[in-house]
C-alpha cells in the first residue's frame, strides 16, 4: 500500500515544524542559530517575559554577562546594585569618584614600577613611577590600603610616601608575603567591592 508512507509524512511534517519554532510555553530551553556562531540559550521565563519574537541581538544579551572591559564592567555592576535599591540617595551618588578610583587601580596594577626588599617576617615593597598621575594613584591606593588591611589574618602592613611613590612593608608569614608580592597582597580581602558601592553613594571613606 504506497499511498499509506505519504499519508504519514503528510501528518508528521506540521508536528515536525512546530517542533522546530521556540515558543513562550513549555519547560523546555529555547534554542536560537546565529549561522555558525554558537548556540545561545534562552531561558523560558525570559522568553515569556519578552516576547515569542525576540530578535536575536536581544537574546544574545540575555545570556552574555561580560560587560567587555573591567573597569566598565565594575561601574555597571554598582550602576545596576544602585538602580535596584529603592532606598538609593541619588543626589549622593558619584559615579564619576568611581571611575577616578578604577583609573588609580588600572595605574597602580599596570604601570607602576615595583621593587622587592626582603625583611625580618616578611618583605617591603617599593612602588613608585616617573609619571606623576601614576604617583598620586600608587600614594592613593597604598596609604588607603595599609590603613584597612593592617592586622588582618596576623600580617601587619605600614605604607608611606617616599619619592616617586610608596613603599609597602608587610609583615607575618614571610613566605606567603613574598610569594604573594605586591599586587597580591593589595588584592587581599573583598573590600574593594564594598569599596567601589561607598564611593559610587557618595561615600569615601579614603577621600584624597
């Protein structure tokens, strides 16, 4: 009987392409084809809030969570925690301080020049730069940093200003401290998110 496999396709191709289409119900993830890129997946809830024809630019910043620079990234991050919180002063908030902040980060972290003192218990660490806006961020972390990481987890952290720059000395396991080196050790504790909220509120607690 031929007719009878025609008849069956004929049936299952509507079901077959409705298979195919993402809809706004279901338990199942929604899946959208960007030509040969990856497949970028949709959560339902997001598809339902959104719409059965979300272009996929809209779809693919559902998912992607890198903001596509650090510094950037960080400021969005604080800009959106500020817009979610009902309480928020805006005629307090700086967002400018914290991008400023970020600049004496990306100065200290990159283009500061770091040398290496061994001491008893631990190391002392001179940082310094022959460009002045590098100095006044390598003065502006340090100093901010000894202040609130000094005693914490046993190591003692004195800073001060010296030409050029500052110098770090920290003290307690002297073999952590000096394989950590400088950079480790400023990035010791979570107090930098904190950090960056305090400022973005217009508080700064590290004014300079």
């Amino acid at each position: 009987m031929k007719p009878i496999p025609l008849l069956l396709a004929a049936v299952a191709l509507p079901h077959f392409a409705l298979a195919q289409e993402p809809t706004a119900h279901g338990n199942a993830q929604h899946m959208m084809h960007t030509g040969d890129a990856a497949d970028v997946v949709v959560p339902d809830s997001l598809t339902a809030r959104t719409g059965h024809n979300m272009d996929h630019s809209a779809a693919a910043s559902a998912v992607v969570t890198q903001g596509g620079q650090g510094a950037f990234a960080a400021i969005q991050e604080i800009v959106a925690r500020l817009m979610a919180d009902p309480e928020t002063d805006w005629s307090r908030v700086d967002i400018e301080a914290l991008r400023q902040h970020l600049i004496d980060m990306d100065n200290v972290t990159l283009r500061a020049a770091v040398e290496t003192e061994t001491v008893e218990g631990g190391a002392r660490f001179l940082v310094t730069s022959k460009d002045p806006s590098v100095t006044a961020s390598i003065r502006a972390m340090v100093l901010a940093h000894a202040a609130t990481m000094d005693g914490l987890e046993g190591r003692r952290m004195q800073a001060e200003k010296i030409p050029g720059g500052a110098a770090l000395t920290v003290t307690g396991d002297p073999v952590r401290i000096r394989a950590l080196s400088f950079i480790g050790l400023m990035t010791i504790g979570m107090h930098h998110q904190a950090h960056h909220l305090a400022l973005a509120s217009g508080k700064n607690p590290h004014r300079h």
